[in-house]
C-alpha cells in the first residue's frame, strides 16, 4: 500500500528518462499526461475499487506514482491486516459505496455497454477527427495556422490518451474475474488458461487486412516484385518505385499509409516513430506476407485446450465458468481494439505536427534540429510560431534533448528524425 513505483510509459524507460531532467516537467507528452494523473482512477466503473487516487514525487529528475487506496495513512508501509479491510468495508462511507457499486458492475455487466459504445460512438467520432488532422498538408500553412494545429493535435491526443486508459477496466475485469476462477477451480497457472483466449483479441490483427490487400496487389504484378526484392536500393527509394509501379499497387500502398502511416510503431511516445519514417519496415511487412512466414494459428489445438480446461473445472460450476468465459471472450483485446486508434494514431500525428514546425524552425537558425521541438512545452511551442509568451533557445532545447537522444541509441533506433522532412519519407 505504501510502496512507491516510478511510472513508466516504455518497459524499459522511466517517464523523466524519456522526457528530459525534472526541469524540463512541462513538455508536451507530459503536459498531456499529467492532467489524466488525478481523474483516472475515478472517471471509469465510477469509484468501485479501493484506489483513490495517485500520489506524485519527482526524486532526481524522475516521475514517481504511489497508488493510494481510500483511507490509506500517509505513513503507511504495507496492507493492513484483513479484520481491518472487513471493518473499513464496513465502516467507511466511501469503501461502502464502492462495494454496491462494484455488485452492480458486475450485475450489469457494464463493460458491455462500454465496448458498444466504444465501437458504435467514441471509435467513429475519434477517427474523424483524427482523419481531418491528418489531411491538413502542414507545409501550406502559416505559422499562425501551424501553431493553432499543433494545439488542435494536442487536444486530439490528450482526448485519445483519456479514452484509452477510461476503457482499460473493460477489458481487464471481465477477463480477470475468469481467470482467477478458472485457476480457483482447476490449479493452473493464469500462463496456461490465457492459452484459451488466444485468437479472441481480432483488433491485433485487424492491419494485416490492408496489408494482405498490399502483399496481393504486389505479387501479382512481376515488376513491383523485382522492385520489392531489389537490394541495390535503399527503401525510400524503392517504396517510391514500388508506388509507381502499377495503379493498383500504388492504390493499396497509399489505403495503407492513409490508415496506418502515421501511427507510432516503435512506443507510445513522441521521441518514438511512425510507420511512414521506416520505410525498410514497411517493406519488410509486405515482403514477409508475401512470403507467409507467419504460420497460420492452429485452431484445432486452441479448441482441444479448451475443452480441457473446463473438463477440470468442477461439475457443479461448468455453468458459471461457461458465463465467465463468454464474458471474457467478450471483452479480450479491447486494448489492442483501441490503442491504435487512441495512442499510437494520436501519438503519431502529434509528433507529425511537432516535426513540421521544428522543420521550419530548425530552416530559420531558430533550433538546431527539428527533432528538438519535441522537448519544449505546448507554450514555449506557441511562443516559438509567434504566440505570446517567451520562447526558449536553441541551446536550451539542445540541453534538454541530450537525454531523448540517448534513450533512442539505447534502443538501436535510427535517429529520431533525418534530414529529410517526415512527411516526404513514405
């Protein structure tokens, strides 16, 4: 209870490794996360759990998150006894209230209403959106319509993150409530009953449908896959010939990118990149579902594990696991359903913006590289395109990149951002 862990965004990567010293709090990926810090515990199954909010400590230019559950001292270093939890739950108005409210969660079943409404309202007007940003060319706009983009993308992703982290409990609970029965009731391992979920989660491999429409327009046209497979040219140049190859090709190629393009593939952050900015990934996906070197999921031996497992659980609860199941079946991989959409897509365009203006900037002597802009706040940005307020110096911004930069050859990445201009990679 009264434990400490650093908040991380990147497995590996604490959230100040990332963004710069503890001087440098207010960047853009910051300001954008730490206004969720105090509502998230509270704005999804409103109040049904015992975490009441976040407590927050920088110690060393590092982000720190204490979860604190309601009625927890200050001083407290480990869980009460459990006769204290039935009393609190007894006693205390607010853990009183949770109880009922977590009984009528369950009743309800109210993540159903939560993925319905995902997928019939908040996806479609999230995506619209998202589209509309992503068509504005940013190079025909001047620094006062750039600025009031860059500050439109924010609001976008922020929306995103928001929605992402509101939807998490219903994908989690459903799928946890199972799966600490199931291994209640038949003594394996959370490992071993997961291996009956595999396939459930279909928004992971929701992008192989438009890469399979790539994969196919390419293969059937003998041209497009000499120029895929000619190693004598870098990628760039040979996703530009395979565009200009045959009408169909170019067609897949462009439905692609117009959906996946500007995504975030290699994190959630903005020092991370997009599909368009590694075009040898690109060419690689299509080459490598071409070729099929996937193999293909065995159903056969999902379905016989299945029905393994539930002829371990006891006779007399078949029925309720059935029930769990279902519900569990139900609600796996909304996450994957809808971080594309809400993290990485968002993510990405934010970065798309933020690369644009430093672009421009880095071309007027303002910063030394474009990639730079990434470390400055959403004011000294808007300073930085002629908006109030004082805007920062190159040098200062250089300073606070160096940690950015060092994160990324950590992780064997090409360089946030090359000479040449994002938008003309892919």
């Amino acid at each position: 209870m009264g434990s400490i862990y650093p908040f991380r965004i990147h497995r590996k990567y604490s959230l100040a490794e990332i963004i710069g010293p503890a001087g440098n709090r207010d960047n853009l990926i910051f300001s954008t996360l730490l206004p969720l810090l105090p509502v998230l515990p509270l704005s999804y199954f409103p109040r049904i759990s015992v975490l009441g909010h976040f407590d927050m400590r920088f110690v060393d230019g590092r982000m720190y998150l204490r979860p604190r559950p309601v009625g927890a001292p200050e001083k407290a270093s480990s869980p009460p006894p459990k006769i204290i939890f039935k009393l609190l739950f007894l006693l205390h108005p607010e853990l009183r209230y949770r109880k009922k409210r977590a009984a009528e969660v369950f009743a309800t079943k109210l993540w159903r209403q939560d993925r319905a409404r995902w997928g019939n309202e908040l996806a479609p007007q999230l995506r619209r959106t998202i589209v509309e940003l992503q068509q504005v060319d940013l190079a025909t706009l001047d620094d006062t319509a750039l600025r009031v983009q860059v500050e439109a993308t924010r609001q976008v992703c922020f929306e995103g993150m928001r929605l992402h982290f509101l939807l998490g409990p219903a994908g989690a609970i459903p799928v946890g409530d199972w799966l600490r029965h199931t291994c209640e009731w038949t003594g394996v391992t959370p490992t071993e009953a997961m291996t009956v979920l595999k396939g459930k989660a279909r928004g992971g491999v929701a992008p192989l449908a438009l890469l399979d429409q790539l994969a196919d327009a390419v293969r059937s046209v003998e041209a497009s896959l000499e120029i895929l497979h000619d190693g004598s040219l870098d990628a760039h140049s040979r996703l530009e010939r395979l565009r200009a190859s045959d009408p169909e090709v170019a067609r897949a190629l462009d439905t692609y990118l117009t959906e996946y393009g500007s995504r975030l593939v290699t994190g959630y952050d903005l020092c991370d990149q997009a599909l368009r900015e590694l075009p040898h990934v690109l060419l690689s996906s299509i080459a490598a579902q071409i070729d099929k070197r996937t193999p293909p999921q065995d159903n056969a031996v999902i379905e016989e594990a299945a029905v393994q497992l539930r002829n371990r659980v006891p006779a007399d609860a078949r029925a309720e696991y059935d029930t769990l199941l279902e519900e569990a079946c139900f609600a796996y991989g909304l996450q994957d359903e809808n971080v594309g959409m809400t993290m990485l897509w968002t993510g990405g365009l934010m970065r798309r913006a933020l690369l644009a203006a430093g672009e421009r900037l880095a071309s007027r002597g303002v910063v030394k590289r474009p990639e730079h802009l990434l470390d400055a706040t959403p004011a000294e940005v808007a300073a930085l395109l002629g908006g109030p307020g004082t805007a920062p110096t190159g040098d200062e911004l250089a300073r606070r990149n160096s940690p950015l930069s060092l994160v990324n050859q950590k992780r064997h990445l090409q360089p946030s951002c090359s000479r040449q201009p994002v938008r003309e990679r892919c």
